[in-house]
C-alpha cells in the first residue's frame, strides 16, 4: 500500500480512513512530500493523529493550490458506513477549514450534526460560516439545510409570513402543508 499511497492512487487515499489510525498514520507521514498537494490532505485530517494534522493543516494553510483539493466530503458526513464512525474529533480537525468547503459539504454537515447531536459545535462552529454564505448571496444549497434541521424561531416565524401573504388561500394552504412538511 506504501507504493500506492506515494503515488497518490486515489483508492489508496481512500482506504486510508479504513484503517487503524496508527498505520495511516504511518503511511501519510512517510508518504508526505509525495501526496501533500493531493486529496490526501484531507485524509492527514481525517487520521486525526496529532502529525498528521499538523500536516494536512500546513498544507491547508500553505496556498490556494492544496486548499483547493479539501473535500470534507471524504469524511463521510452524509454517508452509511461512514458517518457512524465520525467524532467530535473530526469536527474539530475540520472546523478551521469550513470556509473550504463546498455547499454540498456543509449540507451534509448540517444533516450529520444534527442527527448526530452535534448541535453545540454546528451553533458555535458550522451555523456561523453558513449564514456568512447566505448573507453574502451564496449558500442556496445549505440555506434549506439549515431551515430543516437548525431553523430559529425567526426563520420560522419569516416563512409563517411569508406564506400568510399569499393571496391565494389555495395556495397558501399547498405552502404550509408543504413547509410543515420540510419541518
């Protein structure tokens, strides 16, 4: 697998996070000068061992090049086999990198922390960087995430208006079935 990884073989990065901690460890150090600008940063992260952070977060933080490889997708937030295997750990390595991540990404997030009741770290840490998007225009995607499954009083209240406004009561009745539906 030594090879494999050096080369930067895309199934060999990801296996990676199939196998204890201590020997992906050993290969991502090993291997590093080898597969620091690859997708295999984020498997550094994924390790979680304290070297290997501190080298995915370096490469992370070293030029637009790396950063543009980060896919928190490899975690696995919104995948069966993976996601039950995630910690608190993961989110912290990856919480410094959100600004990183794509829509779709911070979608599965949100789903993850909440149904893994990770609901204090996506308030303090994930629920920031999404309403930035959103406040600037972006974020489409995770702005129905964030209304399904960490909506606030206000958001809900807004949408409650906003379908009162309709004036065809038919139609309102169709937007309110639908949203307490999504809810």
């Amino acid at each position: 697998m030594d090879l494999a990884v050096r080369a930067g073989d895309q199934f060999a990065i990801a296996a990676l996070r199939d196998i204890p901690a201590a020997v992906a460890e050993r290969l991502i150090v090993s291997n590093w000068m080898a597969i620091y600008t690859s997708p295999a940063t984020v498997a550094a992260l994924y390790a979680g061992r304290s070297a290997t952070v501190a080298l995915g977060s370096e490469a992370l933080r070293s030029g637009p090049q790396t950063a543009n490889q980060f896919r928190a997708r490899y975690f696995g937030f919104f995948e069966h086999g993976y996601s039950e295997k995630l910690t608190s750990r993961h989110l912290d390595v990856v919480g410094p990198f959100l600004h990183l991540c794509r829509d779709y990404d911070l979608s599965d997030m949100i789903r993850f922390c909440r149904t893994a009741g990770h609901d204090e770290w996506a308030y303090k840490h994930l629920l920031p960087e999404c309403r930035r998007r959103l406040a600037n225009g972006n974020g489409g995607l995770i702005g129905g995430q964030i209304m399904r499954f960490f909506s606030s009083d206000e958001d809900l209240l807004s949408t409650l208006d906003r379908i009162a406004a309709v004036a065809d009561e038919e139609g309102a009745k169709w937007d309110l079935l639908h949203w307490a539906n999504e809810i």
